[in-house]
C-alpha cells in the first residue's frame, strides 16, 4: 500500500489513522494458544505486514507500534527527515512502523527469543505500545534494559462510545455519566426500558480482550477504580473487591472482540442499514482516537486510498468520558535493548525519539485524532462536539496502577469474565484433505486450531463439536457427527482433543454447509441463556454444494434475534473462511446476520493463529 494514500485529497488526515491494511494483513506474534489459559495473538488475516522494506541505503529504524499510530508515525518519519535530529546523524535513517498489538509484543518480549519473522529486516529497534503498562510489564518479567527509556509522546483517553441518540436518553450531554450507571443497567432485567426504551431491548456493551488490548485492559481498571470509588491509588485489594461489580458489569458483553474496528464496522452497517444499530450494541469501549475516525465515515480504520470518499455515520457516536475518571493510552515509544539492535540503529531511534517531543512533530499529531502532550497545541477541528468529542475531557486522570494491580485485574477478569457456550462446526468434506503448504492438509490444520484453543476455555464454560459432510449422521440429524454434545468443558480437555484427532479417519464427501448451520443455530437457540455468551464458530473451506436450504432463506432464519431490540440470548455465528476456496461472501452474510464476525484464513497455515484469534471472542 503506497505509503503517500494517506495524503489523498478524498479525505482528511484523520479519516486515515490507526490501521495499515497492507494486502489485508496484519502483523501477528507471539505463540498460539497453550494449554495454560493464556491467550494467543489476534491477527487480522495474519501474516507479517505493513511497510515498505526496500534498502534505500539509509539505517533502517523498525517501529513495532499498535495499530491505531502506523498512520502518524508514517507521517512522522517523514518529518523526521526533515529534522534537525536526523541531520544530526553521521548517516540518513529511514523510520518504518510496523503493527502489533500491545498485548502481542508484551508476550513475545517476556518469552525471548528471536523476533518471529523470517526477514530480519522487520525485527524492531524501537517498540511504541499504546501504554506504559506494557512496556512496566515486560520490565518486570523480562529485563528493564529490553524496554530502555519508555517516554511518552502522545496520549488519548479511553471512553464509552454510545450512538448519540441513547446517550440523550442517558441525560447526555447535561448530565454526567459513570461506569455506574452502566453497571445498573446491566443489572436491571428491564435494560433499556428502565429509562423509557423498551424497544431497544437489553443494555449491550463491546469491549476487547485485556490480555491483547489496551482498550480492554484499561476498561477493567477502570471498573475497579468506580467500584472502589477511588480516582488513586488503585491496589490489588481494590480490585479484589471490586469482583462482583465487574462480574455484573461483563455480564452486558455482547462478546469480546480482537479488535474495535470490527464491532464499529458492523455497527456502521447497522447504522447506514436504517437499523440504527440499537440491536447490536448500546456502549463501546474504546479510545477517543477510534471514535473520532467512526465518525469521518472510517469505522475500521483502514487507510483511506487515493479518489476514495468516505460517508459519516447516519448517527454518530458521543463520547461519554466516565464521571469517574478516565484512563489514558499515553503512547510511550523506546528503542529496545535487543541483541539484534544496531548502534547506528539504536542512535537513530534515539534521535527519533527526540524529535518526537520537538513542537514540529506535536503539531502533526491532532491531524491524525491524537493529543499532543503539550497543552498549548492547538487541537484543530476535529476535537468538537460536532465529532462526538470534548475537548476539556475527561474531567478526572485515573492513574495507571502498579504491575502487581495491572496483574490482578487481568486474572480477576479471566475468572468473571462472561461465561461462554459455543459449539464449533468444522467442515470435513473431501477438499479438507488439500495440503497448506507446511506439511499438513487442512483437515490437519483446523484439528490442531481447535485443540490449541481449548486452554482458553474456563471448566464452566459450555463447549461442543459438530462435524459435516455428505454420507453420516448422527442424532443432530443427517450430514452431521457429533464429536461432543454442548455441555461444561469440566475436565474433559483430553477427551475432547482425543474427539477430535478421530475426524482424522471420518468420511470425507460433500459440503452440506448451510444445513449444517440451520442445524447448529436450532441446537444453540434452544439452549441459549442470557447470562452467556452463546456462539457457533463454523469453519469452511468451500462452497455450498448439498444443502436443503438456500442461503436466503437461512440468513432469515438466524437473522431473527439480531433484529432490533434483539434477544436476551442471542446466537452468533463466527465463520472462519479457510483457504481460497472458501466462500467469503456467503460467510460474511451470515455473520452479520447475527451480529458475529467473519475471519479470514485464507493463507491456510495460518488457521491456527486464525482459530485462536475467534476464540478470543469469548
């Protein structure tokens, strides 16, 4: 993707922050799923991506950075070159972020090792994670010299992103709104109807994954300051005691995703749809940055290309910045003590570093939805009401916590975290056996995807396996095997991967695939409960070829419960299109249908990183 799209005419600088798509793909690191209840990376596509590596005979300065800053820092690096600290420099250096999740790096840096990528080109000199809570992390566990001077060079709060016409109903803008208030709507069985709403049926909000995002990270941090109602000196018996506050908070999840550009796109569609996206989500937790891109018409965050325009929302988001404070994503940016990290490299990260804090570089930032440190630089247009934003917000700093409290609420939240049941439907028809170019087929592949994830599942939480294809059945019906009905994992981990090592030998025929789904949907509607995160993950490689039912007619049927106001237990469907064979566009349907997420694992040997990427939704 040509590094200059971002100065396209069709839209301004802020409609082109946060995420470089570069043929789809993001970078992805750190280990697949064990069998320890970690989590595994969230790539978007996988693969390694983003910037152009080309020598140009320059020191070359890699910036591993989180996603929503690849766009700025490519504006930065520009500037630089122009810079007093770049001529400074015995040779030229060329600066090339690249995108990783905080949480990814974090994990990668603590373990060791090499950097996982074949070309050491793209191995980082410099690390920008969205918060120093990363960077104290991977101090504590790993080395402080790996982490150098982290310095901040940028900041945004983290607030709830609601669509303006709930939050008028909440009393915004002339009334202030706490996580509290969230909690209690959460907790009354009438939802929206508490506050004159009926149709829009329960209070939903969408919040990431704290072990990979920031955002999510700092959302549960930010439970626990309001349950202690604390604005300080947050510690782990805070948080402690804040357990059934946040347990009662999660339980208004609608799932938890690998990013929030994926719920504002499909909120985006919702809204642009006439459906005004009530249905789906009341409240998004996200950082001011994402919600100002939202409302330029650029819910994902893609950067814009070249004669592209983009459409605003037919409503946009308000941002409400919590009553009782406010984290900040304070963007801190250090050239790692690394043993692949040059002198020249580690010199010329250091002058970019300074050059960061220089009035030049801080003016540049605004342009991208970002708040320069220094107050007395002008924040431009984009920061007003007509935005969504308040320029004087937040009016309370919630401080960032000691590593031991950032810990604690990590692991508080893999306890209360909203129980999950989900039933994964895998797709073993004769394609199945087609290699994916590691020394596996793709049958191969999905077996090991699926038994990776099972660490991520609690002994509570609801798990069970389908299988289809053409010639079997079993008591779910014609075309479909039954490796595991749904029910509590419990200990049965071994067991289940043992089930699913026997797929290895099943018959291999048709691709009943919507039937298979119809089926699946019957199964989970009937047993769905509202306190639960009920899901089916359905993995395809191909098209349909011997269903019942027609795909216009199963989108109508799941379609139901996604529908406005939606139901106290809906289920959705998150599709994995596996290969290039795949039917993208029937899999993308039926997500949205439901108000799920489809993912893209058309490199096959990635499905492992893939599958692990949908289970974080859980």
């Amino acid at each position: 993707m040509p590094a200059r799209a971002r100065r396209s005419s069709a839209a301004s600088p802020l409609a082109r922050i946060r995420l470089r798509t570069l043929a789809g793909a993001a970078m992805v690191i750190g280990p697949v799923i064990a069998l320890t209840g970690c989590f595994a990376p969230t790539p978007d596509n996988g693969g390694f991506g983003d910037g152009d590596f080309a020598d140009d005979g320059c020191t070359s300065v890699v910036v591993a950075t989180s996603s929503e800053k690849v766009n700025m820092l490519d504006a930065l690096a520009d500037a630089f070159k122009e810079s007093p600290q770049h001529e400074q420099l015995d040779e030229c250096a060329t600066v090339r972020p690249v995108n990783v999740s905080s949480g990814d790096a974090t994990r990668f840096l603590t373990a060791g090792g090499d950097w996982p990528d074949e070309d050491t080109r793209r191995w980082p000199t410099m690390w920008s994670p969205a918060s120093t809570v990363w960077t104290d992390r991977v101090a504590a566990a790993a080395s402080p010299s790996l982490v150098g001077e982290p310095e901040s060079f940028t900041h945004t709060p983290v607030v709830f992103g609601v669509p303006e016409t709930m939050a008028k109903a909440l009393g915004y803008p002339g009334t202030a709104i706490g996580i509290g208030d969230f909690e209690r709507l959460c907790q009354d069985p009438q939802g929206w109807a508490s506050v004159g709403k009926p149709l829009w049926g329960s209070f939903k909000i969408s919040k990431t994954n704290p072990n990979t995002s920031t955002t999510g990270l700092s959302a549960i941090l930010m439970q626990s300051y309001e349950a202690s109602g604390k604005a300080a000196d947050l510690s782990a018996a805070d948080v402690a005691a804040a357990a059934e506050f946040s347990r009662v908070f999660e339980e208004c999840v609608i799932h938890y995703g690998d990013t929030t550009g994926k719920v504002l796109a499909r909120l985006y569609d919702e809204t642009q749809n006439g459906a005004g996206g009530s249905g789906y989500v009341s409240a998004i937790a996200l950082e001011e940055t994402s919600l100002l891109n939202y409302n330029q018409g650029n819910p994902d965050s893609h950067t814009v290309q070249p004669g592209e325009t983009l459409t605003p929302p037919k409503e946009k988001l308000v941002a409400v910045y919590p009553s009782g404070g406010s984290m900040w994503s304070d963007n801190p940016i250090t050239v790692l003590g690394a043993d692949w990290v040059t002198p020249a490299q580690a010199e010329a990260g250091a002058a970019f570093a300074a050059f960061l804090q220089t009035d030049a570089a801080q003016r540049i930032l605004p342009e991208y939805g970002f708040r320069p440190l220094d107050a007395s630089v002008p924040l431009g247009d984009f920061f007003t009401a007509e935005y969504g934003v308040d320029p004087a917000g937040p009016a309370i700093t919630l401080p960032k916590p000691a590593v031991d409290v950032v810990s604690a609420a990590i692991d508080q939240w893999t306890q209360i975290r909203k129980p999950s049941s989900v039933l994964e439907v895998i797709d073993i028809s004769g394609s199945m056996d087609d290699p994916i170019g590691d020394g596996r087929s793709k049958l191969d592949g999905a077996i090991e995807g699926a038994q990776a994830t099972l660490g991520h599942f609690r002994s509570t939480d609801e798990v069970g396996v389908w299988a289809f294809t053409t010639g079997v059945s079993s008591p779910a019906g014609e075309n479909l095997v039954v490796l595991r009905d749904v029910q509590q994992l419990a200990s049965d981990r071994e067991s289940v991967e043992s089930s699913l090592d026997d797929l290895k030998f099943a018959t291999r025929e048709g691709t009943p695939l919507y039937d298979a789904i119809a089926a699946a949907y019957d199964e989970m509607l009937a047993r769905a409960e509202p306190g639960r995160i009920n899901a089916i993950v359905v993995l395809s490689d191909g098209q349909d070829t011997d269903s019942s039912i027609s795909l216009d007619s199963l989108i109508a049927k799941i379609g139901k419960s996604a529908r406005e106001g939606g139901a106290d237990a809906p289920v959705r469907i998150f599709p994995i299109a596996y290969g290039e064979g795949a039917d993208t566009g029937a899999l993308q349907r039926i997500a949205e249908a439901t108000g799920g997420q489809w993912f893209d694992a058309s490199d096959a040997a990635k499905i492992d990183l893939v599958f692990a990427s949908v289970i974080n939704n859980f």
